[in-house]
C-alpha cells in the first residue's frame, strides 16, 4: 500500500511486465522461425544426457498435453529425438539434435543477454528486494490457490 491507503495493482504489474518479456522473447525467437515456448523448451533439455519427457513438464510449468504438441513439432523440425531408456522401454529421454543444441546456444545467449542488461540497470540490492517479493507474491498465489 502506498501513503494514501491504495492497494496497489500488483497483480497488473506483474502480468504487464510478464506480457512485455514474453512479447521480447516471442518476437526474437520468430527471427528464427521458433517461438518462445519452443526455446525455452530447448534451454530445459539437458544438452549432455537429455532429459527424460516426465521431468520436462515440471520444469517448464506447463500442462502434458501443450507440451507434448510442443516435443512433437520441436521433432518434426529436427530439434530434437526420442530415445528410449533401457530400465523402462515406456520412458522416453528426449535428446538434441545438432540442430536443437545451435539453437539452444542463441536461447541460452539470449536470456544471458537479457539478465546481464537488467543487472546492469538494477543493483545488486533492488534485485534481491525484487526476488523477495516476486517469493512472496507466487506463495501468497499458491496458498490462495489452495483455497478452493
């Protein structure tokens, strides 16, 4: 609350600034012909060992069934491959491609690109103040979400 009384419109805040990173990553991931969500999904696959299609999900916050149509066009582009494990022939790693790690080299110097401009413009201090209160507001969602 500011001076007056006023509750604040966190909630706008937060969104219009998520709106207008998501627009950013969105516009630059379309100059080479990917969306942000195909990028993100690539810097989430492990570039080494891959990354079993069970831990992706959690790691991207996103439903099975958007990522699952997101694994398969990233296959059919070539970014990506399906490997089944030895212990379980049902689990499937998911593994890049030459193709997929270039791409997930300009993703990853992208986001790096993007951190080191904001950290530039803002100290050391506001940064941990804003990580403290972007916890808080995700936990006081979480706990209200938890109502229902």
């Amino acid at each position: 609350m500011n001076n007056k009384g006023k509750v604040e419109n966190i909630d706008l805040i937060v969104k219009s600034t998520w709106l207008a990173v998501s627009k950013m990553y969105s516009e630059m991931a379309s100059e080479y012909d990917s969306t942000a969500v195909q990028a993100l999904t690539l810097l989430k696959i492990d570039p080494k060992e891959g990354t079993r299609s069970t831990n992706l999900g959690p790691k991207m916050a996103i439903e099975p069934t958007s990522l699952t149509r997101i694994i398969k066009l990233l296959e059919d582009n070539g970014f990506i491959y399906k490997e089944k494990t030895t212990q379980d022939k049902r689990e499937v790693i998911i593994k890049l491609t030459d193709k997929g790690l270039r791409h997930r080299d300009i993703s990853k110097d992208v986001v790096v690109n993007f951190n080191k401009i904001v950290c530039e413009k803002v100290s050391t201090e506001h940064l941990e103040i804003f990580k403290n209160v972007m916890e808080v507001i995700l936990k006081t969602a979480h706990e209200l979400n938890k109502r229902k």
